[in-house]
C-alpha cells in the first residue's frame, strides 16, 4: 500500500476487539487512541494487545537485561516506529513475534525498568517528511554505521535519513568486538548456490568487493573450481546464517583444510541505530532522543497518541 502524506483511520472489528489499521500519518495529525495489534506468537498462536504492551516484549527481546533505561527507551521509540510502518506497509493489522520476520517479542522478560522506559515515551515515532521512517537497527555496528544500500542490499534510492556515523560500540563483550567462525566448503557452496543459482565448484577464494569508506563490501567474489561468481555479501550473510556469521565487517577470510575462516567485528547489517552504541551513549548521559537524532539524519520524534 502506497503512503500517503494524510492520516487514515479504519477501525476493523477482529474477534470482538476494536483493530486500528494504520494507513498513513501526518505529523500535525495525533491518533484518537492507542492501536491495538495482532501478534503472531513463536507458538504458533496469536494475541490481540495494545501497542505499548507488544513494543515492551520486543524492547525485552531486542536488548539484554540491566541496560540503561535511556537505551531500552530509545529502543522503545524504534520498535514503535518499525511496528507501525511494517503494519502500515503491508495493509495489515498482524506482526510476527519472530525477529528474522519483524521483530524479537519476549514478554516474559519484560522487567519494571523496562515497563517505565516504554511509558516514558509513550505514543513516541520517528518521522522524515510526515512519514514513518524504516527504523532500521542492529546489535553493533563494528565502529561506524553504514549504508541500507551496502548493509542490506537495499535496492531503491538510499532514504536520506540514513546516514554513516561513529559508533562507539566496543563496551560489547570480546566475542562481538571480534569474532571468527569457520564454515564448511559444502555450506559456503550450498550459500552460495542458493543466493546466485550458481555451482562454482570447490571453493578457492572468497574476496571481498567494492569495499566502502565503512569497511564493508557489497559483494564477495566467489572463485571455484568450476568457475567464479559475485554475490552480494548481506544475502550471502543471511543464507549461511546471520547468528553465525555476526556482520560483513570483515578482517580477513582465510581458506583452511576443511573451507574457510571469516574473521570480523560488529554483529547485524550495520544501519541506523546500533544497541551497544546507544548503551554507550545511554551511559554518557544523552536521552533517548539525542541517541535517535544522531544515528537517523533529519528525522523528527512524534508523539502520535496520548
């Protein structure tokens, strides 16, 4: 469904409950009440609740415990804004709970720190020209945020709040500071003939390509046995397993006996606002907004409803 620069409210009766679908927003237009939304649970069920209460599960699942209020709140206002252009976007009124759909949403780990930061900004979403952002966010950005284009494989123009800023992340722990994991030649040939559609043989070299001022390449040279290719390095990430393989922020990918070494720092694709830096600066004092304002270029922070 196309956005529009107007606020549209159609209020759907789902199961005897009131289901606000978002069709749109405008800065100047706040909503009449909090939306209620439909969460698709790991279960295999599902769950009408109202917005606030999905936004505390995903800050619960999204960041890990005792961090700093100010953190969990920017969080907050992100898993708002992502929920509410994801419903929007799709024309439904339906979110999975799953973060390799949408978002992480781990209600049972929501503690009364947690709850506050949510209430503080409460109603709170990000905005660039009267339109929800693609709040974007990952766990450690290696350094330095990049593009949606090299993070994600993004192929419509980058969106102008996306913008590549230092990131100070490296309070995360060593096995995300740095990290090495080694695949098999059978899973980098079964990624690679899954992202390309290419069988390119034993594999002898994977060379990183076009690097950019991040340090992150948009594809990865496979040379083989039986020929080479190029694939993007964000998809081949994604198929050989985005938990295993932390980022594309690599040091140096190394062939050994049994396939390869990769070796790198950071942990996600990289763009908008990194966890662990937004830690960092929780603890040095900034709010939640000043941490938003600084890894999203332009944007503005609405309270769309009481």
């Amino acid at each position: 469904m196309k956005k529009t620069a107007l606020l549209l409210l159609v209020v759907l009766l789902f199961s005897g409950c009131n289901i606000v679908r978002i069709a749109g927003m405008a800065d100047s237009f706040p909503l009449d009440e909090e939306p209620r939304i439909i969460v698709d649970l790991p279960d295999g069920g599902e769950e009408s609740m109202l917005l606030e209460e999905y936004v505390a599960g995903v800050v619960a699942g999204e960041m890990k415990p005792d961090w700093h209020p100010n953190a969990y709140a920017a969080q907050a206002i992100i898993a708002r804004t992502f929920a509410l252009a994801y419903l929007e976007e799709n024309d439904t009124d339906t979110i999975s709970g799953d973060f390799a759909e949408a978002q992480a949403f781990k209600p049972e780990q929501v503690t009364p720190v947690i709850r506050d930061a949510v209430a503080r900004t409460r109603g709170q979403v990000v905005s660039y020209n009267g339109e929800y952002i693609s709040a974007w966010f990952h766990s450690h950005a290696g350094g330095r945020t990049t593009s949606a284009q090299v993070g994600l494989d993004y192929q419509d123009d980058e969106p102008p709040y996306v913008q590549s800023v230092s990131s100070p992340d490296f309070i995360a722990p060593d096995n995300v500071n740095n990290w090495q994991v080694s695949f098999t030649q059978e899973e980098i040939m079964e990624a690679v003939k899954s992202v390309s559609g290419d069988a390119v043989g034993t594999v002898e070299r994977i060379v990183p390509v076009n690097i950019n001022v991040c340090g992150r390449p948009e594809q990865l040279r496979i040379e083989g046995s039986a020929g080479s290719t190029v694939v993007s390095a964000p998809n081949f990430r994604n198929e050989i397993g985005s938990e295993e393989l932390k980022s594309t922020m690599f040091a140096e990918i190394a062939r050994q006996d049994e396939g390869f070494i990769f070796t790198g720092t950071g942990f996600g694709h990289g763009v908008g606002l990194s966890q662990w830096g937004a830690l960092a600066m929780a603890r040095r004092g900034n709010t939640p907004q000043d941490i938003i304002r600084y890894y999203y270029r332009g944007i503005r922070i609405t309270r769309l409803y009481d």
